[in-house]
C-alpha cells in the first residue's frame, strides 16, 4: 500500500506499507481530538480505480479551554488504484490545504 496525502498540512506526505498508513489514520485522529468525519458525496469506479468525494469534518479544541474551537469543514477527493480488487495506491487531495494545514498547526 502506498497513500500519497497532498496539501501543506503536518499530514502532508507519503506514506509506505500499512503501518504508515495507519499510523497517519491514527495521527489525524489524534489531531482532530477524535472528532474527524469523512461522508461520502460521490463515487465513481471501473476495475483499476475508484474515485470519491467526501466531505471532511472535524473539531479542535472543543473543550472550554478560553481557546476559541478550530473547524475544519472541506471537500476531499481520494483516488484508489487497484490491483486483482485490492487497493495498491491512494492518492488524498482536500480542497482547501490551507485551512486543513491551519486546522492541524
């Protein structure tokens, strides 16, 4: 598995095998406060790919801290390459890097 995550944000990056992956899964989690949410709006596939576009939610610093709450609320298109039905490759793209970068900072 390779998972290709474009935009400026710390998750930026590529990740290698299903450890990293996961890991970056686990890391966005943790950032977002648990509060990250993926829902789907379109998707479209043949037998080499699959296409879909979400709507990402999340919520940061919810907590009554003094510290105003951080939202992140943005498209994101992921592309799935496959291989005998199996995901291989992925490639994340939101549409809006720059609020997700500030989001995470």
């Amino acid at each position: 598995m390779i998972w290709h995550y474009g935009g400026t944000s710390v998750l930026a990056g590529l990740y290698v095998g299903f450890a990293e992956v996961f890991e970056l899964f686990a890391r966005r989690a943790a950032l977002s406060e648990d509060t990250y949410a993926v829902h789907l709006e379109q998707a479209i596939a043949n037998d080499e790919f699959i296409t879909v576009l979400m709507r990402c939610t999340g919520v940061r610093n919810a907590l009554p801290s003094g510290v105003a709450p951080k939202k992140l609320e943005q498209s994101i298109c992921y592309v799935y390459r496959l291989v005998q039905g199996k995901v291989v490759e992925a490639w994340g793209h939101p549409s809006d890097p720059e609020a997700e970068r500030a989001f995470y900072e």
